[in-house]
C-alpha cells in the first residue's frame, strides 16, 4: 500500500534493521518480518491482550501500535525474558502452578506480570487482577494464574 520506510527497532536488546510499510504493527513485524511468533495475534483490535509486549517497561499491545513508531524505545516480547537460558519467574511460577491450559495467552499473560513485579515486587491480589485486565485467556483460567503470580509477591497476599 505505502513506500517502506527504513528504520531500526530495539528488539531484546538486539537492534533490528527493517524496512516496511509504516501502517505495519509491530505484532506484524514481530511475527511476519522477524519470525519472533511468540508473541499471539488473538483478536488484531486490542482486545484480548495476546499480543502484549513492553515497550520501556510498560504492556503495550503491539497490534494496535504502529512500529515506526517506537524508534528508540526498548521493546522485550516473550522471547526476551528468560535470563542466562532460564525460564523467567513468571514461567516458573505458571508452570509450578499449573496455570498453563492451551498457552495461547501465555506470551501475553508473562510480561504483563513482568512489568507488574518489575513495578511493584510485593502487589496485592487486587493489583495482580488489576494489572491483568487486558490479558484474556480463553481457557478462563484466571484463579491459578493469579495464584500464581501472588506466590512471587513478596508479601504473599490473600485477599
Ligand atoms: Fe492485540 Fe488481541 S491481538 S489485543
């Protein structure tokens, strides 16, 4: 539709060069430019939190936003949260849990609690629900992934 644009995205910490049409998402370029399909295209509109990743630290959904536009931002999807070849916390805890049913809304469901305990390492379990709000699962699984994500808060909370 419209001339590629050339510019680069920080992706994982990787600088990424592209160059595409500036209506592309960054779900778009995620997956169909950079194969990076750890990150779910759910709905496309930005309404089941499938596609989240953080850009600078916060969720974002990444088929609403358009990716010429986050030159310069630091963008972590999934496949940028294990550290040294360990699965993050958040994985760990899901797993441990048994949160996980079909996985499809894993992707999203780990990073939007990433930013949570990045922001806040002690959240209560109303800002554990608060914080998912976005991140629909359709297995409706919610009790064990909240239950999960409470036993890596440092206050271990109960209501
Ligand atoms: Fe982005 Fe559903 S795919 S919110």
């Amino acid at each position: 539709m419209s001339d590629r644009l050339s510019f680069s995205l920080q992706i994982n910490g990787e600088e990424h060069a592209l160059a595409v049409a500036p209506e592309r998402t960054l779900l778009e370029v995620l997956r169909e430019e950079l194969r990076a399909t750890g990150t779910r295209r759910g709905c496309d509109q930005g309404s089941c939190g499938a596609c989240m990743v953080l850009v600078d630290g916060e969720p974002r959904l990444s088929c609403l936003s358009l990716a010429v536009t986050l030159r310069g931002r630091a963008i972590t999807t999934i496949e940028g949260v294990e550290t040294a070849g360990a699965l993050h916390p958040v994985q760990r805890a899901l797993i441990q849990h048994g949160a996980v049913q079909c996985g499809f809304c894993m992707s999203g469901i780990v990073v939007t609690a990433k930013a949570l305990l990045d922001h806040n390492p002690s959240p209560t379990l109303d800002e554990i629900r608060q914080a998912l709000g976005s991140n629909v699962c359709r297995c409706s699984g919610y009790a064990k992934v909240i239950e999960a994500i409470a036993s890596l808060s440092k206050v271990r909370p109960h209501e």
